[in-house]
C-alpha cells in the first residue's frame, strides 16, 4: 500500500520543525509527503525547501480545503493521509492509521491531544477533545487533522469544500453520509499544540462554531447546547429554590466528563482543587463561543444546491 503524507501549513514557526522530526520518525513512513503552504510569511517556506522528501506548493491565500484539494491532486498515490504541518505525529502514527484501510475500511479517522504543559493548557486538555475510551466506534467525531482515505472515497465525496473557510472537516463527515465504510483507529495519535492565551480559544471554537452553521452541520447539537443554556439562566433568575438546586445538579453533570478527567490528571491535591474551579469555567467560555458562532454564521447558511 502506497501513502502520501498531505499537509497544509501557513506560519508554522517552531512548530514546524516538530511535524517533521515526526514524519521523519514514523515506523511506518509515507512514500510521499505534499505539503502546500497558505502564504507564510515567518521561515515556514525557507524551513520547507530546506527539508528533505517535501513536495511543497504555494497558494498565497487559498484556505485550507482549496490547499488540501491541491495536495490530494498533487498526490501520486491513491491512500491518502492528512494531517497539517504544526503537529506532532506519534511514531506509530501512521501505521496504526492504515490498519482499518488495510483491512478494508474505506476511512480511517482517529484523534488528536493536546500537547499541554502549562496548568491553563492542562485544564483545557481536560474540557477537549475526548478521550479514546470516550468515543464510540459508531459514531466517531475524530480530527479531520488525522485522516486516511482512498482517493475513491475522496472523488466520491467531490473532495473538500471550498466555499468553506473554516470546518472543512465536514468533509469527513460527508464520507459516512455517502455509505462509505468509516472506522476509527483510536491508536494513532496526533499531538496538537496549545493555543494561549484564552482570547485564541475563543477565537478556535466560536468560528469552528460558525463554519457548522455554514455548512448546516450538527444542528441539533448546538440547539441543545442553547437551549440547555438558556434553561438554565431562567431556572437561575426565579425565586424557587428546587429549580436552582436543579439547575446546580444539572450544571454537575454536564461537567462531570471534564471533572473525572481533572481527577486522574491532577495529581496535586491544591492543583486539582484548583483545576476544579478552573475547567468550569473553561467549559462555559467554549460553549459560549460555540455559541456565538454558530449564531453568527446562521445567516450566511449554504442552502443545498
């Protein structure tokens, strides 16, 4: 089985030297690797000429499905796999990827971490993404950041949406709906570095929000999301006591995945205590951005064509 390695890249800066240290140590490395840059403007383009066994291509303001249709049509091969050139691939990474494709799976999709050091980045590792244990096999929301498909899968689904500037993970997600046979590879792991200071957060979440709303993805989810919210301020504001020992109780439990993840993480008892005041807190700025978003792009909703 033949793989090219794609990638998309705009001011990787130090980060970049970490993907490619980590495609240069994969116990299964891909027989290609196509990187298209967005119009970097740091040593990102000067870094990527200087490595070796990169086919790099520029397109100065193409967002990134029209810079990963290049890659793909840049390809050689007909496995293709997908990750972006700021991350931090396992060694087994792609091996432990192409295992479903090699027994048949038309998609492989798996997960991604994030690479935390600080305590804010700690906590907020714990809000997202999920645990491997935690998604189910079904129904995976994997990231679109660590993909592999055959280029039949990928011609079937009319390749990535350009018309999209953010979220063009739908992508992946329009591979299920076209019957194709998508699995997940819960072992192959994708480092994704931290992004400080919290006005970044809110930036990532609120306009992934919007690009669902967009592209008309997940709208159940982000109703729920609203309405829990908005049951939960008017549950607040009146004066009955069981409603506000009720909105308490539920505030609890829609926390409670993040908490039992401080719980194992934090081994410091004054750091734990102290996440647990602190991943709540993360948990409504997230939601509030997604929030947000999703609002703000409702207008600008692609209608099916």
């Amino acid at each position: 089985m033949k793989v090219s390695l794609i990638a998309t890249v705009l001011n990787a800066g130090d980060r970049l030297e970490g993907f490619l240290a980590s495609v240069s140590r994969q116990t299964r490395p891909p027989d290609e690797v196509v990187v298209v840059d967005g119009g970097s403007t740091d040593r990102t383009l000067e870094a990527l000429r200087e490595a070796a066994g990169i086919t790099l291509l520029e397109e100065p303001g193409a967002n990134v499905a029209r810079r990963r249709n290049m890659a793909i049509a840049a390809a050689t091969h007909d496995v293709i796999a997908v990750s972006d050139a700021d991350r931090v691939l396992e060694p087994d990474w792609l091996g432990r990827l192409l295992e479903p494709l090699e027994a048949g799976a038309d998609v492989s999709m798996s997960l991604h971490r994030i690479h935390a050091e600080s305590f804010l980045q700690r906590c907020m590792a714990c809000v997202s993404p999920p645990d491997a244990d935690e998604v189910e096999e079904a129904t995976p929301m994997p990231s679109g950041r660590s993909v592999a498909y055959t280029r039949e899968a990928i011609e079937r689904a009319g390749g990535y949406p350009e018309w999209l500037d953010i979220g063009e993970d739908v992508f992946v997600e329009h591979l299920r709906e076209l019957g194709l046979d998508v699995r997940l590879a819960k072992d192959a792991i994708v480092d994704r570095p931290p992004r400080d200071p919290l006005g970044a957060t809110w930036w990532r979440y609120f306009s992934h929000a919007r690009g669902d709303a967009i592209a008309g993805m997940y709208p159940e989810r982000h109703a729920v999301r609203l309405g829990a919210y908005s049951g939960a301020l008017w549950a607040w504001s009146t004066r009955g006591t069981v409603r506000k020992l009720a909105t308490i109780a539920g505030a609890a439990s829609y926390a409670s995945t993040p908490l039992r993840r401080v719980a194992t993480r934090f081994e410091d008892p004054a750091e734990r205590a102290k996440a647990m005041l602190t991943v709540p807190a993360l948990i409504a700025l997230v939601d509030a951005a997604k929030i947000a978003g999703y609002l703000a792009g409702l207008p600008r909703r692609r209608q099916p064509s």
